[in-house]
C-alpha cells in the first residue's frame, strides 16, 4: 500500500517535470517557428519583388529584351488520324 | 552536591516551562497567521508564482488576389551588444574581423566600428546599439559575424525580437493596402482593423525555471481568436504596371500628385490603384490615398455625365448641331472658352464632346435646362453621383454639387457645371460613373475586398458579393450612343494620340484647374474610359496634377497612362488557333520507306537502285558521298556501279532512267 503512493507520489513528481520540460520545448519551438516564419517572409518578399514585371525588365533590359508588343498567338495542335489499308 | 543538583533540575525545569512557552507562541502565532492573515499571504504568494497571461492572438495577413502577401506580422529585429562581457583577449584578437564584416555590411568604414566598440569597451557599455529593424536573413548573417557568433553569454550578443507589421511589396498601393497602428488606420487594413486584429485570450500560468511559466490547467480562461485574413481584389502585376506608368508621367511632367484605378468591369473588383505624391527630394510615394478621398473638379471628363443626362431627358440628339462659333460664348457677365481658343464652327452635339467643346456643352445645357435646373440636378442624382460610395476604406471625399436656388448658385453655376465646374467628385466616384457605362448600365460599387477567411479555415470564408449601387443609369440606347462617342474621342477626337489599331480604346479626357485662389496652382489632366470597347473588361481613371506649364492636357498627361494599362493587358491576352496534325498510317508508303532505310544503312557498297524513283536514287547516292550524274527523269533503269561494289565518298556514278 505505502510502496503503492510512494510510486505514486514519484510518478506525480516526474510528470510535473515532464510537464516543465515540455513548456520549454514549446517556447522553443515557438520561437524557432517565429524565426522560420520571419526567414519566409523576407524571402517570400524578395522573391515576389524579383517576379514582378518591371523587376524583370530592368533585369533583361541590357540584353535586348523587352515585353511584347502583340499578344502571343497560340498554336495547339489537333491530332488526325488515318490509314490506308 | 545535592545542592547542586537540585539547582539543575529547577534550571531545567525553568528551561522546559520556557520552551513549552516558546512552543506555544509559536503555534499561536502560526494559527494565527494561518487563520487571520492566510488568504492574504496565499494570495501574495500566488501573485508571485502565478499569472494570467495574455494569449496573443495571431493577427491575419491581407492578401492580393492572386495569393500573393501584401501585408503580414514578423519579427524584426534590433541587435544590441554588451561589449563588457567579452573577454578582453577575444575582443583584441578578433575586432578587426568583426569591424570589418559590420563595415561590409553596414557601407562604413572599418575604422568607424572599431572605435565605436573600442570607446564603448572604455565606457563598460554592456548595451551598445549596433542595428535595428533588420529582417530575418541580415539577422542571420550579422550573427554569424566574429565575436557575435559566441552567443550572448560570450559574445556580448543581445538581441530584440519585435514583432512589425510587414510590406512585403513595400512601397506598391501601400496606401490602399494601409496600416492600422498609433498613426491612424487608412486603408484596407484600417477598413478591416476588427477583423484583422483577432481577440486574445488568456490563460492561467505558474512560474517555473528558466523564466518559464506553465499552464495549470487544461484549459483557457478566455480562448484567444485569431484575426481574419483578407483577401484583397488587388491584382499585383497589374498594380505594378499602373504604379510605374503613372510614375513615368509624374516624373516627366514634374507633377505634385496622381492617381491611377484600374477597375473590373462587371465585378467592380479594383484591380489596381496607385496613388503618388512627391516629397521634398522630388521622389514619389504613396503619401494619401488621393483616388478615394480627393474631390477635385473632374473638367470635361463631366461632359459624359451632361451628355447621358440629356440624351435620357430627350432634350437633343447626338445629331442635332450647335454654333461653337467664335470660340467662345457669353453667360452672364462671364465667357465660357473653348481650349486654346479654338473655333470649331457648328458641329454635332457627339462632335462637341468628341472634340470636347466647352462652348457647345454650355450652350447645349444651358439652353435646355437653365428655365428648370433642378431637372439637370434630378439628373445627376438619378445616377447617383451625388452620394458618397460608402467605401469601406476611411476618408473617402463627399461629392459636391450646387443646389439651384441656395446661395451657392449663381446665374454661371449650370453652364459651368455643363463641362465639369463648379463641381466636386473623387477620382473612384467618376470612375465608378464611366464603369457603369461600360457594364450595361448597372453602377456597381467599387470592390477592394473579396473575402474575409479564417486562417486555417478557408472554407468558411465570408465572400463580398458585387454590389449594385444603381441597377440602371440609363436606357440602352442612350448607353449605345455614349460609348460610342467615347470610342470615337479616342479614334477622331481630344484622345486621338492615343488610339491604336489592335486593341479599342474608349473614355474621355479631361483638363481643370485646381487650387487657382492659390500661390500653388495646378492643372489636374485626366482620363477616363474602359476597354476593349467592343466588350468592356476593365475600366480606369487617371488623375494627375501638374503645375502650370505647357503640356497640360488630359490626353498628353494621363492618356498614356490609361494607353499602357490597355495595351499590356492586350498584350497578354493571347489568342488559340487550332491547326490539325495529321497522324497518317499508309502501308505502301511505309514499305517504300523501309527499301530506302535498308539501302541506306549499307553506306560503304553501291546499292540496288535500279526501279528506283530518279529522285530518290540521286538523294540516296548523293549522302552517301558519290558524285551522281544522271539522264532523263523517271525510274532508274541502268547504274555504273554495279550492286554489291563497295564505294568511296567522291566516286562518280552515271544512272540512266526512262
């Protein structure tokens, strides 16, 4: 009986350290989740602004390049089949 | 001797009767405290160890249409370093190296660094401000440096984590997209401030190592909410366009402020919407959101309005002529003038706003309307133009109108009023009037907001439908000739510079004056209309206001503007054509094919050509590197080099065929 509460009583002492060790962990990982986040978002920034059109046209400017004046005409293709036999 | 020891035993006694005493204060005095003051000093104690924290609650992102973020939480960051818990030897070995990287970094001298921590080593600064508002990367980076990359304890490395609100298109319709802080709250995220803020909860915490405080329960006090996201109407390559269009013209007309909206048709859907103001250095940037909240004097871009009201009161037809003649016409004591004193002679009412006649216009309303000005008035209002659009973005500009009989009328108000003075709207209100035109008639508000979802829950979004502000602003005739007429201010009129053969450009242009009481004048050139003509699918407005100067007129200023966002969204709009490919299985062909393959691949010995089409003998022969020469032109009847002889590249043959 006596043997029975201490182990209780022990495994109550070690859940409640678990439990502290636990809230670090999460403050931690809270804090590693921010830094990430932050890291995303300025990368996430940098590439959206390095997307936008006239990013890329200043960027392609020297070589020549500039956006079209015309509308892309699309060819597509519609198979046909045939046999002679 | 048993003196002595009854003196001990009496002393013990005293001792014992004391120490009972003792005992007994004691136990009084803890029941005591337990008893009277217990709560208190539980509650002391709890206060110390225990807390109800704030749970923040995440506040959401507004988004562009496209998903892309235009405004976010993060952390920024401030380093700071406590130069004095350095070790002295690691700072003497490594400060060159450290000052070097921050020189790097920084764009200063080495030398600048290097004095700074060496003063701040004298000083015993333990709190030395390096930097602030760094983003997460140049964080890293500056941490990695010398000295910094052994941490705070060694390193003297302090950091400040603060949490911003973020840009991340930084200067582009920021003012749209706006902020909601201790400045005030523009913008969208102004507008949407409740929603976006989320609420915060809280919950109850007890104090561990480390700083740390753990949840006692299970559960929160109060669950914290976390904000909504946004998802704006915005299309980002598209405000991109607008917003270095109109910054093109700003900066080649040297002007003090413009504005841009590009507008969805049918939806009412803001697609872009720029807004520039130039500072002191003579740059620009979003300073105010001047679409929604400037009423300025919309000058001829009006003359559509007059136009649509006389047409649906039946007072003149678009055929019906005026006498412009000379130039100009006397209301009054004053004299209405037609631009840079032209005389247009006697043309058709359409001509008038093709060529945008002041003259023709005042007389056309004044005319009709001057012995009943309040039925021009009923008109304006049947439209609706004389309302504010309710905008959910804060500050928008109250629409004016003089009333006829108020002392703000006088005998000029109604032919003034005829080509766009004396009046006030904001750029969006005139905008929303033109997309009602192009959208069959029905004006639909102005959108900037398409949902509003939860963040990890976007099934429950609360989508904005379109809203229709007035179902109908006038029959479908009177709408046909308009936009007809606008088509041809762009084709033979004011806008000509502007016309182009691929894509049909229809609006109107539009010069005023504005603040001419004033040191400061200026001349505010816009254009407005919609495209492609045939089938509107965007509408626009651009506003800008120069300073007096030579080129002023809405077609040269603002024109091109309102031309570049047309022609970049003809230009990626692509067209499919479909051409057939044919996947033909003919056996004779194929077996003549494989002949030819077989021969072929014996490229060292003369083959069989013989019954041979001419032709094909020659192309064969010829790759394989002989020299052919050949008479007549059908089938291969004799050869030079028999079958089977083995070649050399540059041998000669002769063929002979039918």
């Amino acid at each position: 009986m006596i043997l029975f509460v201490i182990a209780l009583l022990l495994y109550m002492i070690r859940a409640a350290h678990r439990t502290d060790e636990l809230v670090m962990k999460i403050a931690k990982l809270k804090k590693q989740e921010n830094e990430l986040r932050a890291e995303y978002i300025a990368l996430r920034s940098k590439t959206m602004r390095l997307k936008m059109e006239t990013t890329v046209m200043e960027a392609v400017k020297d070589h020549g390049l500039h956006p079209a004046e015309k509308p892309a005409k699309i060819i597509r293709e519609e198979l046909v089949k045939q046999k002679d036999e | 001797m048993s003196i002595n020891q009854e003196n001990i035993i009496k002393k013990t006694g005293l001792l014992t009767v004391f120490l009972i005493l003792l005992l007994v204060i004691i136990a009084f005095r803890i029941s005591y405290i337990q008893i009277k003051d217990g709560k208190k000093y539980q509650q002391m104690a709890d206060d110390i160890a225990q807390k109800l924290d704030t749970i923040y609650a995440n506040k959401g992102n507004v988004y562009s249409a496209d998903g892309s973020l235009l405004a976010t939480s993060m952390f920024r960051y401030e380093i700071r370093m406590d130069v004095a818990t350095v070790d002295d030897n690691l700072l003497r070995d490594s400060l060159s190296a450290l000052s070097k990287k921050l020189a790097q970094f920084f764009g200063e001298t080495p030398d600048y660094f290097k004095k700074k921590i060496k003063q701040a080593q004298a000083e015993k600064n333990r709190y030395l401000f390096i930097a602030r508002n760094l983003n997460y990367p140049d964080y890293q980076m500056i941490r990695s440096f010398p000295i910094f990359n052994q941490g705070a304890n060694k390193g003297g490395f302090i950091t400040i984590q603060n949490t911003v609100r973020e840009h991340p298109f930084g200067k582009i319709a920021q003012r749209t997209i706006g902020y909601d802080d201790y400045r005030g709250a523009p913008g969208i995220e102004g507008a949407y401030a409740a929603e976006l803020r989320g609420k915060n909860g809280m919950r109850l915490k007890q104090k561990i190592a480390k700083g740390q405080w753990k949840p006692i329960s299970d559960f929160n006090e109060i669950e914290p909410q976390d904000g909504k996201d946004i998802i704006t109407t915005i299309d980002v390559n598209m405000q991109d366009i607008v917003h270095h269009a109109l910054l093109k013209q700003l900066l080649t007309y040297n002007a003090q402020h413009g504005t841009a909206v590009v507008m969805e048709v049918e939806t009412g859907e803001v697609k872009a919407i720029v807004n520039l103001g130039k500072t002191k250095d003579s740059t620009y940037y979003e300073d105010r959101n001047y679409a929604v909240y400037e009423a300025y004097e919309p000058g001829s871009t009006f003359k559509t309005v007059s136009m649509l009201i006389a047409l649906e009161d039946k007072v003149i037809d678009t055929a019906q002529t005026v006498d412009t003649a000379p130039g100009y016409w006397n209301v009054g004591s004053k004299f209405v003038r037609d631009s840079d004193g032209h005389n247009y002679g006697t043309i058709s009412y359409a001509r008038a706003l093709e060529l945008s006649s002041n003259v023709g216009f005042a007389k056309m309303i004044y005319n009709n309307y001057s012995q009943n000005p309040k039925k021009f008035l009923a008109g304006i209002k049947r439209i609706g133009l004389d309302q504010k659009l309710d905008v959910p973005i804060k500050g928008e500009g109250a629409p004016y109108f003089p009333e006829p009989g108020t002392k703000n009328w006088s005998g000029t108000s109604l032919a003034w009023m005829s080509f766009g003075y004396g009046i006030h709207v904001t750029p969006l209100q005139m905008l929303t009037f033109y997309n009602a035109i192009a959208n069959n008639g029905v004006m639909v508000r102005p959108k900037f907001v398409k949902e509003v979802s939860y963040q990890n829950n976007k099934k429950n979004a609360i989508v904005y439908p379109t809203e229709i502000i007035n179902p109908k602003i006038a029959s479908d005739e009177t709408l046909a000739q308009i936009k007809n007429m606008l088509k041809n201010v762009v084709k033979k009129g004011t806008a000509k510079n502007i016309y182009s053969p691929d894509y049909s450009l229809a609006g109107k242009t539009g010069t005023s004056k504005a603040n001419y009481w004033t040191s400061n004048p200026s001349f505010v050139s816009s254009f407005t209309g919609f495209f492609p003509y045939e089938n509107p699918k965007y509408s626009c407005i651009v506003v800008v206001h120069i300073p007096y100067q030579t080129s002023h007129y809405g077609s040269v200023v603002a024109g091109p503007v309102f031309q570049r966002i047309a022609q970049k969204i003809y230009a990626t709009t692509s067209t499919v054509s479909k051409v057939k490919k044919g996947e033909y299985t003919y056996k004779s062909l194929e077996n003549k094919y494989s002949k030819f393959d077989e021969i072929k691949k014996k490229s060292n010995v003369m083959p069989n050509v013989k019954g041979m089409p001419g032709m094909d003998a020659v192309t064969l022969l010829e790759n394989m590197g002989l020299k052919v020469q050949y008479q007549g032109s059908g089938k291969v009847l004799a050869q030079s080099i028999n079958a089977g002889t083995p070649i050399k590249k540059g041998n000669a043959v002769y063929l002979t065929n039918k």
